[in-house]
C-alpha cells in the first residue's frame, strides 16, 4: 500500500484502493481466517484479521474451556460474515468457525466410517440433541439403546461414542447413533463369548426374560433361548410353570448357530429320558390307566407316566360316539383307562385307544338279537326314511317306510307312531361295519301273500271301497286284506255296462283274479274275465248258436242251471 500512501493522492490511487478493497471482500467473506487476539475487553476479545478495522467476538464464543486459556497475541480461526457493518466493524464469529471446523473434521470421520465422541446435551421432539464440539446432531429415541430406555437421565451430559448415520451440510442435518456403536461392542463380545462356548456343555444362568415360547437365559453376557419343549420330557403348557424371572437354572447347550449367533438351551437334556424302553414298558395290546392332558379336534393326549405321552384318536374313544367332539366325551385331568395300539420308539409316539377297554356294544347286541329275534324299544326320532328305534342304551335301529305294514304305504303308516312310543319289531339285519340295524314290525305278522293262496283265474268275491271315473277300487280275502283296482274296460264284457258310477262303495261283486306279482305286491282281478269265463262254459255245456240256439237261450238255461244249483 505504499505506492498510494501520498499526501496528494490521484484518481487513479483510489481506483487501484478500490480494486484491492473489493478483492479482500471477494476472498475473505463467508471463509474461516487466521485472526490475532489484539485484547480482551470486558465480555469481548478483540482480533485483527488484516483489515482496516479490528473485530468484536463475545467471550462465549470460545467455550468455557478455550475463553479460559485465550490470551492477547494468540492465533486463533474465526468465521467472517462481513467485513464492515453499519458501524464499519468487520463482522467475526468465533462459533460459526469452530462449526465450520468440526464440520469439516466431522465429515472425514463419516467418510471413514468411524465414531464420534459427543454428549447428549437435550431432548428435542423424537429424540434428543448431541454435542459433537462444535457441532449439534440429533439423535432418534429408537438409536438411544438396543432395548428402549425409560430413563436417559443418566446418559445426559456424558462423554460417549456416536457412529454418524447422516450428513447435510447444506441444511445443516446431522443425525447419530448410540445404539449402532452397542450394537458392533456387543456383536464382538457375542462373538468372544460364543467362541468359548460348546455344544454340550452345561453352564449355570439366570432367567432374565419369560415368553410363551421359552425363557431367556443369561449366560454371562450372552443370552440363550430355553424353548419350552426342552424344559422338560412333561407335557408344558408355559414357561412360567417351570422356571420364574431371576432362577438361576442349569442348563446344557443344545446347539449353537456360528451364523446367527444364536443358542438354544435345554433342561430336560440332564434329566433321564422316559422313552428310553418304553416299547418295552408298554407293549401294544397292555391296558394302562391314565391322565387325559389336552384336548384337540382330532383326539385327546394321555400321559402315562411323566414324559410318556399317547394320543387317543377321536375314532378309538368310543364304539357309539362317533360325531361328537373329544372335549364332549373326556375332559382335562380326567383319568382315562387306554388300550396301547402301535408304540413308534424312535419318533416317541404311541397310539392308544379308550374303547378297547370298553365292552363292544356291538358284539352284545349280536349276541342277544340275532337275526330274526324280536326287541323292543322306544322311538328315538322320525325322519322321512323312517323310525328310529332304541334297541340298547348306545345303539338305535331303523325301520325302514317299506318295513312297517304289509298293506298300508309306509308314508301313511308312520304317521301312527311318535317319538316315545315304545315298539316291538323284528331284527333283519346287523352291518357291523357301516354300523346300522335294520329292523322290521310288519314282519311280526305274516305276509298276507304267503298265506293267501290267490291264484290266476280264481274267481273271488270283492267289495267296492272306491268308486272313480277310471274304475273302482275293492278289497277281498279274509279280512279284506288284500286290495285290487279295476279298470273301467274290465267292469263288463258289455260297453254299454262299463260305467263306474253304477256302483257303489260297498257294493259286493265277482270277480276272476287275472294276475297275481308277488314282487310287487299287485294283485288285478277283472268282472269281464270273469262274465267271459261263465260265456265260454255255458256254451260249451247248453250247445252252441250253431246248433240253432241263440245266445239267449243258452245264457238263460246256463242261469236256470245255476238258480236249481243254488
């Protein structure tokens, strides 16, 4: 600045004076510069940093431990805003340099991926604020630990390691994280511990968290998980039946999983083990008694001794109760008397059965009813097929619609009967297998067909029950048990005659039974036939019209005939 430091200055000094001006302006604003602490006055220390004109940083810019130590001639970094103001002040800022600072510092650490030393210092919405000397980062509520921490009150004001997870200088977003760096010092004490652990060993440790599962065990550092099936060789219905929060509990290391780190632990591993001879202990076809300990919708389990556990299929629990749910037929705690069906030492099954030691109502009925006897029973129910019939305390029997009355339809003969009457009927059959008893009432009487010597061309006296315009309904035999229909073509061998209204219900008639089907039950008896039949006789024996007869006179000396007969 020499050359222009004249008395008399030119235009051309103030040019080159304005040039250099705008040139320190242009390099010296918004950076980080050397300044010289000129003194310290009162709460201010002023620094020159090569202007015309000093600048006034407050003391609390410096912090407590660096306002304590800064002295007149130290070289300090502060931060320049502006270099004049309205008061032609240079604008410094101690703070903004120290953020620029760590800033810069701060970013080589997240390049190089390594943690960061820092205090938490506030809470904030969602978290809380770390300092990180100089600069503030903000750290979430889930990074704080790896399990949630109801108090921090402990943590604050701490000196401890963060790990950077974010930066944005631009808006000025630093975000950090406590529980990464947890995380990495645990991983490598698991992995030390793990390392000197053993398949089989047994250790000592302490029940430090109960689930529906298992337990977590404590094993000096590491935890292991006690499942529930490995509590022991008894059927567990949960963890806290066998072990409680704080139980210090001798466990064997089951397995381990290098990958995972992950241990599984067991209780029942130092126990003896119940299945060892249980084929022997409990040969299929022994009878053992038991205690029924859970119940499903396929069956119920029976635990015969401790550890020895069958199922009972809900089809080996009872001979009858075949559609009802186990739970309606045992309950828990119940004792239970069981047949061993199948043993499976290696995969520690074995299959029982409740009805096996049950009298087989089945074979009993048989062996009171047989085939033929007669039994009585109540009317359980009425369906559309037919009755339902008790024939002992668990078995039913069905008479068929078809097997109730040899004469009646089965449609019109159950409505005779109602649920609680009590009937007698025959025993037709017994299908063990399907499980079903057909049973018969009209076959306590004879069948009208069997008894009943009805022939084809055997002329019978009918009476008129139903007179229709197609016909006329009668019934014949002992009893009028047997009923036939005739058709109007079949009333008279004279058309003229065919008419159904000329007789009436009641009405006695004669008649030639035309066929007879045993099968199914029919039975058709003509008046026609029959007039033919008495036509053809009387010409054979009174002469024929050839003989100069007419058909009058051999009719009327056939009938005297009759009349001298009768």
């Amino acid at each position: 600045m020499g050359s222009v430091a004249s008395a008399n200055p030119s235009r051309d000094d103030f040019a080159s004076m304005f040039e250099e001006s705008v040139g320190q302006r242009a390099l010296m604003e918004g950076r980080v510069v050397a300044a010289t602490v000129a003194a310290i006055e009162n709460d201010f220390v002023i620094v020159d940093v090569g202007l015309k004109t000093e600048g006034r940083i407050p003391l609390r810019e410096f912090g407590l431990d660096e306002g304590a130590a800064v002295k007149v001639g130290d070289i300090v970094e502060v931060y320049l805003d502006r270099i004049e103001n309205a008061l032609g002040e240079a604008m410094l800022s101690r703070e903004k340099a120290r953020r620029e600072e760590a800033w810069t510092r701060l970013e080589k650490v997240f390049e190089a991926q390594e943690t960061v030393m820092g205090s938490i210092v506030g809470r904030v919405k969602g978290g809380f604020t770390v300092e990180l000397g100089g600069a503030n980062a903000f750290l979430p509520g889930s990074q704080v630990d790896i399990r949630p921490v109801r108090d921090v009150g402990p943590l604050m004001n701490l000196v401890q390691p963060f790990a950077i997870l974010k930066m944005d200088r631009p808006r000025g977003n630093i975000v950090v994280s406590r529980r990464s760096v947890l995380e990495v010092d645990r991983a490598e004490q698991r992995t030390e511990i793990v390392a000197q652990l053993l398949e089989g060993e047994i250790r000592d440790g302490v029940v430090k968290n109960i689930t529906d599962y298992g337990a977590f065990v404590d094993l000096g550092g590491i935890d292991g998980l006690l499942h529930v099936t490995d509590m022991s060789w008894k059927r567990v219905s949960h963890p806290s039946q066998v072990v409680n929060v704080g139980d210090t509990v001798r466990v064997q290391i089951v397995k381990i999983n290098p990958d995972t780190q992950r241990i599984s632990l067991g209780m029942k591993q130092l126990m003896s083990d119940p299945w060892e001879g249980a084929e022997a202990k409990y040969p299929a076809g022994g009878s053992f008694e038991g205690i029924v300990t859970n119940i499903t919708d396929y069956g119920a389990f029976v635990e015969l001794e401790a550890g020895v556990e069958g199922l009972v299929h809900v089809s080996e629990m009872s001979w009858t109760k075949k559609n009802l749910h186990p739970g309606k037929i045992v309950n828990a705690g119940d004792p239970a008397m069981v047949m061993v069906l199948d043993v499976d030492g290696e995969k520690r099954r074995i299959s029982l059965g409740m009805k096996q030691t049950q009298t087989n109502p089945w074979d009993t009925f048989i062996e009171q009813f047989p085939v033929g006897s007669t039994v009585k029973g109540e009317v359980k129910n009425i369906t559309e097929f037919g009755l339902f019939v008790g024939v002992s305390e668990d078995l039913d029997g069905m008479v068929h619609l078809s097997d109730i009355d040899w004469n009646t339809a089965g449609e019109e003969a159950v409505t005779r009967y109602k649920k609680g009457d009590i009937v007698e009927a025959k025993v037709l059959d017994v299908d063990v297998e399907k499980e079903r008893i057909s049973l018969g009432i009209k076959q306590l009487g004879s069948d009208p067909f069997e008894t009943e010597t009805v022939k084809r061309g055997q002329i019978v006296t009918c009476t008129v029950t139903e007179v229709t315009t197609g016909g006329i309904e009668v019934s014949f035999g002992p009893d009028n048990h047997l009923r036939a229909f005739v058709r109007k073509s079949d009333l008279s061998r004279d058309r003229s005659e065919q008419r159904p209204e000329r007789f009436a219900v009641g009405d006695r008639v004669d008649a030639t039974v035309t066929s007879v089907e045993k099968s199914t039950r029919k039975v058709s008896v003509s008046i026609k036939a029959m007039e033919l039949a008495d036509e053809k006789d009387a010409i054979a024996q009174f002469g024929s019209s050839d003989s100069g007869a007419s058909l009058g006179d051999i009719l009327g000396a056939a009938l005297r005939e009759k009349q001298k007969q009768e």
